[in-house]
C-alpha cells in the first residue's frame, strides 16, 4: 500500500526542500491516507529518529517495560531505531544471554533495535565481557548504570574496544565520591536536608576516561552529560584530537535543581543540576562539543517513583516527548536551528555508532503546528513518570516508518 505525502517539507541529508514525497509503507491505511485537520505548511518528514540511550528492561524487568512497549512508545515519538542498554538481567555480557534479548526484538520490537553489550561480566566490574564474540551483534560496550570503577579494567576495555572497531559507552561515575548522594548536591539538597551527589563524581571519572582515551585511541563516548566541568573536559578533548563525543538528555537542557519537587518523577542519574550547568550544557549544543541528544528513556513501575526524593528509584520516561520538547524549547525559540536538531538526533548518533538508515524506509512525519499539553496517562510506554507533565509542547507524531513498515499511525 501506499502512503502519499505531496509537495511538503523534507528534510534530505540535513537539507530542507520541498518535493513530492511518496513512499511504499507496508500496512493497512488507505492507498491514499491524508491528514485530517493538519495544514500542509505545518507537515514535515524527517529521517527516522534514532536514540542511542533507551532503556527496555526486558528480560529481567518486563513490570517496568517490555521491548513491545517500549519500542511503540519510541514510534510514537518520532524514533525509527533506538539501542538498548544492557542493566539487564541476564546482563548481555555473552552471545548466550544476549541471544534472550534479541529473541525478544526479533518477535515483539516495533522498531528496529539495536542492543548494547555489557563491558564487564554481569556489569559487576571484575572481569570483562566476551567483547570479541559479541562485537558483531552489538552497537557497541557499555556498563550503563554504572562507571567502571578500575582504571586497569578500562584501559583493558578499551583496547579490546578499539581492536575490534566498537565504541565505549561510558556510564561516569565515581563511586568513592557519591556519598549516598541521590540529588545534586546544590542549594535545593542543602536547603531541604538531602544527600547530595557532587558533580566531580561525574567529571572526574570522565578526566580519567580522556587519558585513558588518549592512550588507547578508543572511541569513546560519554553517556548523559550533566555537568559544566564534564562539556569543558570534552571540549578540551575535541581540540586535542581525541576520539570522543557525548550524549545529554532534554531534562539537563530545560530542567535544573531549581525545579525540583519532593517527587519521585524529578530524580534520575545523573541528578538536575545548577543553573550555570545547564547554560554550559545548551552552550555545549550550540557549539557541538555535545554530539547528540538522548532521551535516557529509564521507566520503572509507579509504585518505585512514589516515594518522593530520597526513596524513589532513579529514572523518568521520555521517548515520546523528546523530540516535541526539543523543537518547541529549542528551535521555535531560537536556540538552534532545525537542522541542529536533526543532526543531534539523527544524523550524529548514525555516523558515531555505524548506524546506516535509508530515510526511504526509516521516516517520520510530524505536524508542527499540533500543540498539546503534556499528559503522562497518554503515554504508550508503560512508565509515566515525567518531570514533564503539564508542559505545553509544538509537535505531534502523525507517522512513523521504521524499515519499511509504519511502526505508529496517527492519520
């Protein structure tokens, strides 16, 4: 069947043109499905998005998410391929135990997935993974969740990595400076008697990372960026020549400590930080030293974010609102510009992680001018803890193809 798109905006190879878009779509919509009630100026397709941080949390954790939810709810957000990270259990340290997830993307993704392997066995940080046998299968290492706390592992890791042409996704984390931290340790912490988690807990394990990065020649990235210290590191990296980029995630652009509540929805790891951290994180953006924009998509079930700050677990669900959120806060106010957005979240994440996309097959189409308020109950995902809700947003997914066939609908 055919889905028809005429003379709207596309945006081929980061450009922005007009054409007669018409494209093969395997499903069961009219041969020629329209647009009820969207103004055609207000209709673009982009390139599939692609989140290189989602958490599916199957097998093991299929209470918070299964990789059927999950990957509708990556549909339902523009996302035509995501990769999934590998806290699971079993952990994906093996072709063995990885071969129980894939079994799973295989019968029940609506999106294509790609997974992550596991840098150390069991992501305990002993030993390493069998990174050789599972280099093929995997977008690349990573101990999400945790930072690899032994300096000599990493090195090993590294090296391995580099050998076999895979990226480290690194989770940077200093244990012997957290504390029991659980939120920034800034003036909402202080103000409210928290525990606090510093943020050289972050930028000193990516400082060790970088000159370990500088003697392996590994590709390296950093996941979810949260802090001043850690762009500037980066930065610095990118103008040594280091092999290098990074992640952060829509909360650490348009949230900080200053929006906290005693609510569970507002606490992940890493934790909001301060003001002057989130003018250098959008700085960072704007210049390119931050590579790429990831939901860090981290459901759990709502009785675990139901109580409050210090008790709740770490982590919100964000897939379906990334993209609304980004091009209402960050383009329509200027901030950067459209196609910033899609190489943050297309174009970037493909060329770092060798990730090939036929936009003829793996699209979505949005209608910009649809606004909404932000309403978690709506979500498809099964996690709807948000420090979101009740936002007001520009941009409904009204499509979206994911090799070849319409993984979301909303016509």
């Amino acid at each position: 069947m055919k889905v028809r798109f005429s003379d709207i905006t596309a945006f081929v190879d980061g450009l922005p043109v007009k054409k007669s878009f018409v494209s093969d779509v395997i499903s069961d919509f009219p041969a020629e499905a329209s647009f009820s009630g969207v103004s055609e100026k207000d209709t673009v397709v982009l390139p599939g998005l692609v989140d290189v941080h989602v958490h599916l949390r199957e097998p093991g954790f299929s209470y918070k998410e299964t990789i059927s939810s999950g990957t509708k709810a990556a549909a339902k957000g523009g996302f035509s391929c995501v990769c999934a990270m590998p806290n699971l259990d079993p952990v994906p340290d093996s072709p063995e135990n990885l071969g129980m997830e894939t079994e799973i993307i295989e019968r029940d993704a609506a999106v294509r997935v790609i997974p992550y392997g596991a840098i150390t066995a069991g992501e305990r940080g002993h030993e390493l993974s069998d990174m050789s046998r599972l280099a093929p299968l995997v977008a690349g290492f990573s101990d999400d969740g945790k930072g690899v706390q032994d300096p000599g592992m990493m090195r090993e890791a590294m090296n391995i990595a580099k050998s076999l042409g895979k990226v480290i996704a690194a989770h940077c984390e200093d244990n012997s400076l957290l504390h029991g931290g659980y939120i920034h340790d800034g003036e909402y912490c202080r103000k409210y008697g928290h525990r606090g988690i510093s943020s050289e807990s972050e930028w000193r394990q990516i400082e060790r990372d970088l000159a370990l990065v500088s003697e392996t020649g590994c590709a390296y990235h950093v996941c979810h960026v949260s802090t001043a210290q850690s762009v500037k590191l980066i930065r610095d990296a990118k103008d040594d020549g280091l092999n290098v980029t990074c992640e952060t995630a829509p909360h650490y652009l348009l949230l900080d400590e200053t929006s906290l509540q005693d609510d569970g929805r507002f606490k992940m790891n890493p934790p909001l930080r301060s003001p002057d951290d989130r003018r250098e994180l959008l700085d960072g953006i704007c210049d390119g030293t931050i590579d790429m924009i990831a939901t860090d998509h981290a459901p759990h079930s709502a009785s675990e974010k139901a109580r409050g700050l210090k008790d709740s677990l770490m982590g919100v669900s964000g897939i379906e609102i990334s993209f609304p959120l980004m091009y209402t806060y960050l383009v329509r106010t200027g901030v950067i510009e459209m196609t910033k957005l899609i190489a943050l979240m297309h174009d970037n994440p493909c060329k770092r992680f060798g990730i090939v996309q036929d936009m003829y097959r793996n699209y979505t189409v949005f209608d910009l001018g649809s606004e909404y308020e932000i309403d978690p109950e709506r979500f498809v995902s099964n996690g709807k803890s948000t420090p979101f809700a009740g936002w007001k947003v520009s941009g409904r997914c009204r499509l979206t193809v994911s090799q070849g066939r319409a993984a979301y609908a909303d016509l």
